[in-house]
C-alpha cells in the first residue's frame, strides 16, 4: 500500500506505508524509511498519519467485505 505526499518542490512521491519507520516535524516533514533513506514533504505528520489509518481500515473492509 503506498500514499501519495508531495515534495518540497511540489512534484508527487508515493510512498510504502510499510517501510515508514518514523515520521518528524521539523521544517518540513521528513519521512524516514526502514532502509534510512528519508523524504522531505510539505504534508504535517498528522494528515500523513491519517491517510495511512485510512488506507489499513479501507484494506480491512475490503478483505472482510464491508
């Protein structure tokens, strides 16, 4: 499952939910990955963090069939 978040320069970045290993404030959001690689975005922590409840809870549904 992947979310879609924009860069610093406005182009788009989808990115694993599954290989987020923690998400920081600071100027602008960085996203790190399990790998340590890390991604700057404009999105806030919070929002990022809902889309990736929605996405799971959508994926729950779906294979339960709600």
């Amino acid at each position: 499952m992947i979310v879609k978040l924009t860069r610093i320069d406005g182009s788009s970045l989808y990115i694993n939910i599954f290989q987020i290993e923690k998400v920081e404030k600071k100027t602008y959001t960085t996203i790190t990955m399990i790998n340590g690689i890390f991604y700057v975005v404009v999105e806030e922590p919070d929002y990022i963090n809902l889309k990736v409840k929605e996405l799971l809870i959508n994926s729950i549904r779906e294979a339960i069939g709600r």
